[in-house]
C-alpha cells in the first residue's frame, strides 16, 4: 500500500511529457501549414454549420457536405500546395470572390444530395419491395398449383398484429 | 365345395333350339340341354327369365334337372323337389331338393353324405350351387336317388297304412337303427327322423330309408310332438345339431306313430304337448288314450325316455330285438312339495312344470317373482333351500345390472327359469334358444330377414354366461361355448367393418352363404368365390357403393381371417384415402393369393372408387400422371397391380417430403411478403439512414476524385 501512491505521480508526469510533445509537433505542423488553415478556416464554414445544425443525429451531413466543401476547396488549395504555399496565396484566395462561389457552391450541392438521397432510396427501395412481392406471390401461386391450397398458409408475426386487417386479407 | 361351385354349371334355356342329342331325352322331357360355356363358372352364364316354362339346368354335365317338373310328394318343409335326368345312367330314378335361400342348408353334412351309400339312408347322389331359374339366382341343389315306394306317412295330420305288429321291429325299427347307427359312426346326427320324412326305396314298399336331413338347419322342420322336450321349447331354428339321444327320441315317437297309424297329439298346441310331456312324461303323452302293442311298449318307453342318459341306445335295441328282456326304465321322480303353488289359475307341486308354466305366462310370473312368494314356496315348500338361495340370487343379480326397467324384469324371469330349469334353453319371452343351435338360428333370421335385437341381446345381456352358470352338471362343451360367445361378444361390441352381428353368423356358421346385397344372390360359401361373383355383378351394381360392405368384409375376416384381417383394419382406417386403399388392399390380395388372375369389371369398379387415394397425393402432377396410368392398369383386371401403383411407399414418401417443403417455402414467402407489406415506416427509416450513408459516400468519393484529379493535373 505504501508503494502505490509514489507511482501515480510518475505516470502522470509522463503522460504530460507526451501531450506536450504532440503539442509541440502540431504548433510545429500548424506553423508550417498556416496558408492552407487560413484557407480552410474561412472555406469550411458551411461544413462547420453542418456539423452543428446535424449534431446528435450523426455525422452523415457533416461528412457528405465538408467532403464535397472540400472538394469545391480543390482547385484553390492544390494551387497554393504546388504554387504559392504561403499566407499572402492564402489570403488571395479568400479574397476572390469566385473562390467562395465555388466553395460554397460545392458545399450547397452536398446539402443538396444530403437532403435529397434519401428520398431517392426510398423511392427505389419502395420499388424493388413492390417487385419483390410480386416475385414472391408468383412463387406462392405456383406452389399452390403444384400442391395444391393445403400448402397455404397464414403468416400471423405477433399478436398484436393479428387484428390487423391487412394481415387478414393477405390470407 | 370350392369344386362343387366351380363344376355345377347352368345351361341357359333355348326353348327353340334342337340340339342333336335330342332323341336321347325321354318323348315328353324337354330336348338335352346345349353344351355350356367351356369355362365351368356358372356365374358367368346368363340369367334365365322366371317365366322360363320347360326350361331346365344341367349341373356338372350330366345332370338334367327341369324346372317345370315338380314333385310335390317329395317336397321337403323348405326345399322343393324336381324331376332330373342322368345324362350317363339313362333311366336312374333321380330328383332334385333346391333348398330355399332363406334356409342354411347343413353342408358339411352334404359333404360327408355325398356319393356315400349307406343302408336305409336315402343316397345321396350329389349336391352343389348353381343358379336356380325360376327365382333368378343361385340356390344349393341336392340330387338323392328317388324313392319309388313313396312316404310312409304322408304328413302328421294324415293316418299311416298299420305295419302288422310282428313284422314291425325287423321291417322299421331295425333298419332304421342300423341307418342311425352308421350317422352315428360318422359323427352325424339326422334331426330329420320323421313320419313324412320316411320312404319305401321300391315300388314294392318292402325297404323303408331316411328322408334328407340336409336341407334345412337341424331339426328344424321337426314338430314338437317328435323332439325332446328341452328341444322341443326351443324356436325350430334354434334347436341345434343335437345328440344320437335326441335321433333316438325322434326315431321312438317316430315308430310310436307309425305303429298307432296316426299322431294322437295332432291339433294339440306346441305348448300344451311340451307341458304334458313334463307332466306325465313323453310316452304316456304321445300314446294317450290308445292301446299300443304290448310287444312294442318296452321299445317305445326305453325310447322316449325323458332322461337322455337312460334312453335307449342302438344297443338296447339290438338286445331287445335279440328277444332280451331289459330292465324297464324308471323315470326319476321330481322333488313334490306338500303345498301347492298357485299361479296362473293352476297348483303345481313340482318345479319343472311350475317353469314352464311361468315361461308360458310370462307377465304373471313377473308378479311371482317381485312378491318374492316364489322364493318362499321354494324354501318352504319343497325345503331346497340351496335352490332358493340360487333364485334369490339371481334376482338380486339381475336387478343390479344397469338397463332399463322392463328389460331388467325379463332378464330377471329369465335367469330365474334357468335355474329352475337348468335343462331347459335359455328362454326370454318369445326367444328360445339352445347355445348350440344359436349360430344356426342367427343364420337364419338373418338370412330370411327376421328381427336381430333378440340375439343381440343374447349375447350382449350374456345370457349364454347365466345359463352355463345354472347348470347343474359339468360338461366340457359348455366351458367351450362360453369362450365362443366371449369372443361374438367381443365382435359385437366392435362397431367396424369386419366385425359386428355379422362377424357372428359367419363365426358361428361355417358354410354360411355371405349375406352382402351385392352377392348374396350368387350363394357364396367360400373366400375364392367372392371376386367371381364381384365381377359378376360389376355391371349392374351401383358403383359408387364399394364392392367390400359389411357382410363381405365379416366374411372375409371369418373365412380368412389370417389373409385380410390386416387389410380390413386398414379399411376401417377414419382417414378416407387409407380406408379406400385398405378396401382395394383386401380385394387385391385375395385376388393375389384365390385368383382369378383378371377381374376387368372389378378392376373397373375399384378404379372408379380410388378419387381419395389419388387426392391423397398433394402433388398435382403427381394425380395427372395416376389418372393417366390407372386406366392402363384397369385394362389387365389385375387388383395387386393397381393397388401396388397406388401404394407406393416411395412415392408416397416423396410427395409427403416436397409437400413439407412447399408448405415451407410458401410461409417462407409468406413472411417475406408480409414484412415487405407491413414494413413502411421501418422502410422510410431506412431509406433516410441508406440515403444518408449514400449521400456521404458518394461525397467523399467526389472529393477523392477531385483532389485526385487535380493534384495530378497539376503535378504532370
């Protein structure tokens, strides 16, 4: 017991060594890619808004709208990776007007197919669901014809189910 | 018998047609009858209309019997006689008994006689089934020698020419002796020996035989007058084979009559000849008032002995006409009472005749009974205390058994005459009945269509059980009965097919006729005969019936029991296809195992009945092709064929797995359309989660692409 209490500050000590090591090598990172955060920072204000706006329900629209953002971001920040890495190309950049049509234009159309997709699945699950019973009716007439109406049967999942009338007239 | 149904043949009746050998017939007989058909079967030959005059059948092609040639003189009680002709022997005084088919002939007495030529026994020549024109079906033929003398007496009512008394014991008694002595070493009893059922063989009335005892159950034709007294209360079908006593006893009253030259008791009720036979004993009831011969007295005493054990056997006789005097017969005389019981306006001192006259008034001993003054004239007044402790008994007993009330009373009455008269048959109002002669009597109210509720009761109430207990002497035959009628008990109270009265009357009656509406008309003895005659009357029978009823399944089950009884179990089966398929199962193995190897009529007739089989198959394909193929199969006439197509285990066990399966997959199906039917609002949900992940995907792809796309235009 009395050896325990002597380790803990140890630990914890060198837990605080490695943080401020990660620290040190972002500062260091962060320093050598200021241009692209100045860029980004002012680029991915509508994937920030997303992320909020969806909070507690998932990370779908964050991650559809900052990945198209981010596409939009594309040209521009591949243009100050190769060409001018340095803050005045960040600055021109989020000082031209047609960088922020774009951007936010690429984000808007990741709203778009985020809010859009899901009614579209719908729509085509609720097609191929139709079809599917169809198929399913068809292979059920056959067996009654091959087998004859004892093969029959009535499906009944729950008993709370068992007065409802569309499970009757399926019968 | 099976070869005397197949070689009896008809010939149908041309009444047109010369046949070549007509000169041959005598001048006012009809012309010989034309070959038959070759294949023996008298049920494949057609049906002659009854208005048949001068028609005639040949049996076994050589015997010509007309049918417009009566001769009552030598009718029998239930057998008509006709002229007949030997095609081999020309000239042979012949004639033919057709028995009556509401009668059951004694067949196994028939087979035993048949050819043999015993003394002073009426030969018997041949004797079969074949079918009987002028009632337009089959009917067992018996053809005897013809007596040329004619009968002694014509009937009973009628008066005897007198033999002189000294010619009488070597002229009657000793021939008949000897010829009741040759039955006896074969076993058989005659139950038939009667004034109008004796013959003088030749014209010259000097050889007196035996009339036929075949022709009807035994004893059944015979009067009161001539029976023992425990027969003589039985109905006359009931009265069964019987004991060489019981022909010694006849043959006394019998001789008693013919040497009197008249029946003294003529015009007398059975009941009053019954009651003075116990009275004053059977002798001194049949002489009357009138004087026998004193040289035949002792003979006729030994005979009609009441007592069977103290009657006169062939022995005695043969040491009496040996001019040996016998010890005369002392009858045993009956407990007396001192104090007389009143019943029914009379006072009776002894218990036999009080029995009887109880049985005679059944309603006033039911009085008798209930006040209990029977018991105590019982105890008191003859002091058998044993005896009135069994009536107490039996009263109590029977009052006990649950029923209604009515029945209980009868039942009741009835054990209580058992045990007063042990000897007596079991007597229950107008019922009257030996065990023996049970079977016999149940045949023949069957066959003769007459009410069944009494011998249903007989056995169901075990009443048979009652009296074997009443009796006061051991016999091995009752413990054998008692077994008998444990197990018509038994197939009584089984309500299947195969089972039931009818099971009984075959039981009971070995060469029984089966009964079936269908084929009761062919005269059927035996299980080989069944399919013929189902095959014959496949033409005209209503096919939707099946070809195996009650009656034809109890037969088989009683002839051949070893055979069928698996299949009449099947029969029985509730499920419609299994019972179908057991019906065609015992058809075709009694095809199988008795032949005829085609029954095309039959095979036609199951066929058409085998809609619950074939359904029995759930798969449809599987029917089409059944109802392709049993036609094939119908066409050979083979049963063992369709049957073995029907009941295929393989099959069967095939289209049961792929029924499994089908019912699987469509309930499979069944829930899948249901969940896809039922499943909107877990749909949408999904459809909102699938979107959104598509969405995201589908963005970053986009941006891979892009990035790619870009940094590698820039970079090359």
């Amino acid at each position: 017991m009395g050896k325990a209490p002597s380790k803990q500050p140890a630990a914890t000590g060198k837990a605080r060594s490695n943080a401020f090591l990660y620290v040190l090598i972002a500062a260091a990172v962060s320093f050598a890619i200021i241009p692209t955060i100045v860029v980004l920072s002012v680029a991915l204000l509508p994937t920030a808004v997303a992320f909020l706006v969806e909070r507690g329900k998932g990370w779908y629209c964050g991650v559809t709208v900052g990945s198209l953002n981010l596409a939009g971001a594309a040209p521009y920040l591949t243009d100050l990776w190769l060409t001018n890495h340095t803050v005045d190309g960040a600055i021109a950049i989020i000082t031209n007007i047609w960088a922020y049509l774009v951007i936010y234009g690429a984000a808007g159309f990741g709203w778009a197919i985020y809010s859009t997709m899901p009614a579209v699945v719908g729509a085509f699950i609720t097609m191929t669901a139709g079809r599917r019973i169809a198929v399913l009716r068809e292979q059920q007439r056959e067996l009654v014809q091959k087998w004859g109406p004892d093969v029959e049967s009535v499906y009944e999942p729950e008993k709370k189910d068992k007065a409802n009338p569309s499970s009757i007239a399926m019968a | 018998m099976a070869e005397v149904a197949q070689d009896v043949r008809e010939a149908p009746a041309r009444p047109g047609a010369v046949p070549a050998s007509a000169e041959a017939a005598p001048p006012p007989a009809p012309p010989p009858p034309p070959k038959t058909n070759g294949n023996g079967a008298g049920a494949q030959a057609p049906r002659m209309p009854s208005a048949a005059a001068g028609s005639f059948i040949v049996v076994r092609d050589r015997y010509t019997i007309y049918c417009d040639r009566p001769i009552p003189a030598l009718d029998m009680p239930n057998a008509q006689a006709f002229e007949v002709t030997d095609r081999k022997q020309e000239g042979r005084p012949l004639y033919a008994l057709i028995c009556k088919p509401e009668m059951l002939p004694r067949v196994s007495v028939m087979r035993v006689l048949k050819g043999l030529e015993i003394p002073h026994i009426l030969h018997m020549v041949d004797w079969g089934v074949a079918e009987w024109p002028p009632i337009e079906r089959k009917c067992v033929i018996v053809i005897y020698h013809r007596p040329m003398g004619g009968k002694l007496m014509d009937s009973l009512a009628g008066t005897a020419k007198r033999i002189p008394d000294h010619m009488f014991p070597k002229m009657v008694i000793k021939p008949l002796v000897e010829a009741l002595t040759e039955l006896g070493l074969k076993g058989i009893t005659h139950r038939a020996i009667r004034p109008d059922n004796l013959y003088y063989m030749d014209e010259a009335r000097t050889n007196i035989v035996l009339g036929d005892c075949v022709t009807s159950v035994p004893a059944c034709d015979q009067p009161v007058v001539l029976e023992p007294i425990e027969s003589g209360m039985c109905i006359p079908t009931a009265r069964g084979s019987g004991t060489f006593a019981d022909d010694m006893y006849a043959l006394g009253a019998t001789l008693l009559i013919l040497a009197i030259g008249r029946n003294t008791l003529q015009g007398v009720p059975d009941a009053e000849i019954i009651r003075r036979k116990i009275k004053d004993g059977s002798y001194s009831t049949l002489v009357s008032d009138e004087r026998m011969p004193v040289s035949l007295i002792e003979c006729f005493r030994g005979l009609l002995t009441d007592d069977e054990e103290q009657r006169w056997k062939p022995a005695n006789i043969d040491l009496w006409l040996a001019g040996k005097r016998l010890t005369p017969v002392q009858a045993r005389a009956e407990a007396q009472a001192q104090r007389a019981f009143k019943f029914a306006d009379q006072e009776f001192h002894s218990i036999r005749s009080l029995s009887y006259a109880m049985f005679v008034n059944w309603d006033k001993a039911l009085n008798v009974i209930a006040d209990g003054s029977l018991e105590i004239w019982i105890r008191r007044g003859l002091e058998l205390n044993d005896l009135a402790d069994a009536v107490a008994s039996a009263i109590k007993n029977s009052r006990a058994m649950p029923g209604q009330q009515k029945d209980q009373e009868d039942i009741t009455l009835c054990r209580v005459l058992m045990v007063l008269d042990p000897r007596s048959p079991v007597r229950i109002r107008d019922f009257r009945v030996s065990l023996e002669g049970f079977g016999n009597s149940l045949a023949v109210a069957m066959m003769s269509k007459q009410k069944l509720q009494p011998y249903t009761d007989f056995i169901n109430r075990e009443l048979w059980r009652h009296w074997v207990a009443a009796q006061t002497k051991y016999n091995a035959d009752h413990s054998q009965w008692e077994n008998v009628f444990k197990d018509l008990r038994n197939y009584l109270r089984d309500q299947n097919s195969g089972a039931g009265l009818e099971r009984c009357v075959y039981e009971l009656n070995e060469w029984m006729p089966c009964l079936s509406p269908l084929i009761a008309d062919q005269y059927v003895m035996e299980v080989k005969g069944v399919l013929p005659a189902l095959e014959a009357v496949s033409k005209t029978a209503n096919t939707k019936m099946w070809p195996v009823d009650r009656h034809i399944a109890a037969f088989l089950r009683a002839r051949y029991a070893k055979g069928v009884s698996a299949q009449i179990d099947a029969m029985n089966d509730p499920r419609p296809d299994r019972a179908t398929i057991g019906m065609l199962s015992v058809l075709a193995i009694v095809q199988w195992r008795l032949g005829p190897e085609a029954l095309f009529g039959l095979a036609s007739w199951v066929g058409g009945l085998m809609g619950p089989v074939i359904n029995a198959y759930h798969s449809r394909p599987k029917r089409k092709e059944i109802e392709r193929e049993l036609p094939k199969l119908i066409r050979k006439g083979n049963l063992a064929e369709i049957y073995n197509y029907l009941d295929n285990p393989e099959e069967r066990q095939r289209d049961a797995e792929g029924f499994a399966w089908a019912k699987a997959e469509y309930a499979a199906a069944e829930k899948q359309a249901f969940d896809l039917e039922h499943g909107q609002v877990d749909r949408q949900e999904s459809a909102i989660k699938s979107g959104q992940q598509s969405g995201a995907i589908a963005a970053v792809v986009i941006m891979l692409l892009t990035y790619t796309g870009f940094l590698v235009s820039k970079l090359f």
